[in-house]
C-alpha cells in the first residue's frame, strides 16, 4: 500500500515536472514580424502573412510580437529592437527589409531571423522567395481566355524587378492563349507608397479600359483594391494577388494568383516551435504548392470548365518542365515561355 502510494507520488511529480518543463520550453519561443509598408491589413501582401501568423496563434495558443513599419526609416529600429526583447525568430516582411535585416542578424548571430521576398544569406536567416512568374502565367492565361478584346492589362505597385516579374509571367501566359493578344501595363510609382495608393490604381485602370482592356490584373498591394472598384464600376474583369481577393468584389474578380506567404510564415513560426528552424534559402513555385490560382464561390461563375481544365493543363506542364516560364529577374527582360 505504502508502495503504491510512493509510487503515484512519483508519477505525479514526475509529470508535473514533465509539464513544467514543456511549459518553459513553450515560453522559449517568442516569435516576432514586422510587416511592412502597407500593414497587415492591406488585402494583399502583408495580410497573407497575418493570415499566417494568425493561424499559428490560433493553433498553439502562442502569441507574437509585431510591428507595422510606416516609414523606412523603422524598418532597422523594429527588427532590432523584437531581437533586444528575445524574441525568436524575427520574421521580416518584404524585399525592403533585406538591408536593415541582414545588419540586425548579423549583431545577434544566436537569434534566428527570416525574410519573405529576398535573400539574406546569413546562417542564422532564413530565405523565402516565391516564382511569381508561374502562378503568373497561369492568371494571365485565364485572362485572354476571358477576354473579348483581345486586350488585358497589368497594375503594378512599385516600379522594381520584383513587380516586373509578376508583369512579365502574366504576359506570357496572355500570349500563349493568344499570340496576338495586347497587354497593357502601368506601373502606380517608383516610392513605397506606390503600394498604397487606390485612388491611383483606379485612374491607371480606368485609362487602360479606355484603351480596349476588359480584363486588368493588379500586383500592387493596397493599390489593388482601387482597381478592384474601378473595375466592377466599368463592369470589367480584374485578377488579384498574394491572398485570395476573390471576396472584396464578387462577380468581378475572374481569379487571384496565389503566393502563399500565409504558408511560409506560418512555417516560420512552427518550425521554430518544433525546434526544427533551418536557415538557408527556400524557393516555393508551382511544384512546391507556392502559387497558384483560387477558386471559391466569389469567382466560379465566371470560370468555366473549359477553362479549368486549360489552367490544370497548363500547371502540369509547367511543373513537369514541359513549359519553362521566363524569369523577368533572371536577366531584366521578358521573354517568351517555352
């Protein structure tokens, strides 16, 4: 009797220990983001990401330091600042945040970072880049499919290579649909507030609408949702970007081309939970279920199956290799598929 009772002490203790010792292990990881320009509200980019971190929040129950940079100047202060408090890792939102980033990890070599958009190559950052280029051509394809005109065009934010590349995807889908088809491009500026400007991306569509296009795609962060508008006030098409916009104007949006920031902050924070962070550089195309396209109830009016069937067609052969998607930033120049 006096056993069993020594004994059930020990297995309590020994799991209260137990408990104790996950529960440190848990508060060891404070994870931390900095959005950039535009915020985490912005519909688009620096959303996906929320999404993301938000799902991680939501499963584990453990919460994140973050932080809107407004200005660039708070890019540097903000990344350092999350790694002076603990936190770990420091996710960094943004190709601009590469400079103040990779300064910031290289003072605290024992904290872990990572960036989504560019390449920091440090041992202690991890990488994210996306083949926006790919999902790209597959949006551009449905669009010539869904146009009458023969003409479709392309809203970018901020005029950079990054941009040039989701641009230069869209129109090699468009003309392999359509040899001939025309696309239109405008760019809304060449400062971050390009990627915020609606009432721009409405004045840029609009003028592309007057030029023939019926249906317009928009890489272009909080930009896009003017386009949007202008777009469903014209009756016109429009494509959105990064998350699924299918919702902000049903019956117009033909799709949204996919890049899956949700997934790879997400993965950020739970590799670390898992004690399984690895730094190095991750490139997420449409083999690796980085981009893609989006189907739900907002668009499947307006997606036949015909042009289902040319878009899983498409994806296939382009995962196969059978299609080879030119990279706008392989050499700055857009180049036919082949």
């Amino acid at each position: 009797m006096k056993l069993t009772t020594r004994l059930i002490r020990n297995l309590l203790a020994g799991s209260a220990a137990l408990a104790l010792t996950t529960a440190a292990n848990a508060a060891d990881i404070e994870p931390a983001v900095v959005f950039d320009m535009g915020g985490k509200f912005d519909k688009s980019f620096n959303q996906g990401v929320y999404d993301g971190v938000e799902q991680f929040k939501k499963e584990t129950g453990l919460s994140y330091r973050e932080f809107e940079v407004t200005n660039e100047a708070q890019r540097e202060q903000a990344l350092r600042r999350m790694a002076q408090r603990g936190a770990n890792p420091v996710l960094g939102i943004g190709f601009a945040q590469a400079p103040a980033l990779e300064k910031v990890a290289k003072e605290f070599p024992d904290t872990n970072f990572a960036i989504i958009d560019m390449v920091v190559d440090l041992p202690n950052v991890r990488s994210i880049v996306f083949k926006e280029h790919e999902g790209s051509f597959l949006v551009g394809a449905m669009a010539a499919l869904a146009s009458e005109s023969g003409k479709v065009g392309f809203v970018g934010g901020m005029d950079i290579p990054l941009i040039r590349r989701f641009a230069c995807g869209y129109e090699q889908g468009a003309k392999h649909i359509n040899a001939d088809a025309e696309v239109i491009q405008n760019m809304t500026g060449t400062t971050p507030a390009a990627w915020n400007d609606p009432g721009r991306g409405g004045e840029l569509t609009k003028s592309q609408f007057e030029r023939g296009v019926d249906v317009v795609y928009a890489a272009a962060g909080g930009t896009g949702v003017g386009v949007y508008q202008a777009a469903k006030d014209a009756g016109k098409l429009a494509i959105g970007v990064d998350s699924n916009q299918n919702y902000i104007q049903p019956g117009t949006m033909l799709t949204s081309m996919l890049k899956r920031v949700d997934v790879a902050a997400y993965n950020v924070f739970m590799d670390a939970k898992n004690d399984s962070f690895t730094p190095g550089i991750q490139v997420l195309g449409l083999a690796e279920e980085g981009v893609g396209w989006s189907l739900d109830e907002h668009n499947e009016s307006l997606v036949s199956d015909e042009m289902k069937a040319k878009v899983e067609e498409l994806t296939s052969m382009i995962k196969s290799g059978e299609i080879t998607v030119h990279d706008y930033m392989s050499d700055n120049d857009c180049k036919v598929a082949g």
